[in-house]
C-alpha cells in the first residue's frame, strides 16, 4: 500500500502546473532586417532593430565582443512603455501604403507587433530610401523609421548569453590549414553551446576564420541566441 501511495502523489507531482516546462518567452514586438545581399543575409541571419518580451525585456544590437562576434544589449521597459511602444508600431503600420522604392539588395525591413490579440505586421523595401515614392509613403517610412529608433534608444546594458549557435561553413578549396584549437565542436553543420563553451574559445578566434578539424575544413561563425530564439536558420 505504501508503494503505491508514493507512486500516486508521484504521478501528481509530474502533473502539477510547476513540473511542466516553462513556456518559452513571448515575443511581443520585433523589427529586423532580411534579405540583404551581405553575408549574414546569404547564412539566413536576421539583422534584429529590437526584440521586445512580454515580460518587457528589449533587446537591441550591442558592440563587438573580442572575437567579432555581434552581442546584444537589454533594456527592461514598463508596462506603460510597453503599452506605448506595441501601440504606435500598430498605429504607423495598419492599412499604411509604403510603396516599393525601385532597388535590389539591400533587404526588407519586418516589423510585427502583438496588441490585444491581433497581429499587425508589414514588409518595406529599402527603408531609408524614397526614390520613386508619394508625399503620403514618404511620410508612413518616415514615421515607422523614426519608432524603431525610439524602440533603441532606451538605457541599456549588456546582456549575458546563455547560449551561443555555432554554424560551419564546408569549403572545399584550398585555404589556410589551421587545425581548430578550441574546445569540441557540435555535431553537424549547425548546433548550439552554451556560454562556458564560448568562453573557452582561443583568443585567436576571430568571427568567420576558417580552420580544419575532424577532416573537415570549414569557417567558423558564431552567434548569440536571444531568450526562446530557435538557431539554425531554415
């Protein structure tokens, strides 16, 4: 009888609200660029203006850390700066014309907010351009421009990764053989580590530098991942 009175408060357990895994954090609002002939564009990178979590988490590009790798930076906004900022992206993007400026390569501006429900989004071309557009187009770019620069303008510190993607780039034409120094690799072309992993990395490392390892010769590319962010593009 004991076992299974242990066996059921057991089964409870697992079923209680708190056993369950934590729902990943919710992206309320983001803003990135795609798209772009460059080569984090060609890898399928996104280059992020801001993220903002429903906790009010706002991410936003950092500097370079000591391997070129791009960080990012953290503000934590309010409810009423949260409120403010969902509200005037909704505002400057539903039923807004922004035209089509006559240009390649230079990517698609996303910008995708969350308010009371409802999504509102929309994809510019070239944004910071007006070649070929009305008063009124101008205008809306203008307007949804200068809101993403209020999104990063927020007083912010550095945030603190707790993980890192790690993408290897096969090439297969002769290059400089420098056998890879650093700690294990993941499996495959594109995987994750976490942070002690990264910072074991040889002060050498550069973002991008090729090297061989395991027959293999490749370059190698590092990123950051945002709370929740899936790696691996694709």
């Amino acid at each position: 009888m004991r076992r299974l009175i242990v066996l059921a408060l057991a089964v409870l357990a697992l079923a209680a609200p708190g056993a369950a895994q934590a729902a990943p954090p919710r992206v309320v609002a983001s803003a990135w660029v795609e798209g772009t002939y460059s080569l984090s564009g060609v890898l399928g990178y996104r280059s992020v203006h801001f993220t903002l979590y429903a906790d009010g988490r706002l991410f936003v590009p950092g500097a370079e850390d000591a391997h070129g790798v791009w960080t990012f930076d953290v503000s934590r906004l309010d409810r009423s700066d949260i409120q403010r900022l969902r509200q005037a992206l909704a505002g400057a993007m539903h039923d807004v014309d922004f035209g089509d400026v006559p240009v390649a390569d230079v990517g698609y501006t996303r910008v995708r907010v969350i308010v009371e429900g409802q999504v509102v989004q929309a994809r510019i071309n070239a944004l910071g351009m007006d070649t070929g557009l009305t008063d009124s187009q101008r205008e809306a770019r203008n307007r949804l421009e200068r809101i993403i620069e209020r999104a990063t303008g927020f007083a912010a510190v550095p945030f603190a990764a707790q993980t890192y993607e790690v993408r290897r780039i096969t090439r297969g034409d002769p290059g400089i053989q420098l056998e890879w120094p650093g700690p294990d690799l993941p499996k495959g072309d594109c995987g994750t580590i976490p942070a002690a992993t990264y910072a074991a990395f040889p002060d050498s490392y550069r973002q991008g530098n090729r090297y061989t390892w395991r027959g293999q010769q490749f370059d190698l590319w590092t990123r950051p991942l945002m709370p929740g962010q899936r790696a691996c593009p694709g």
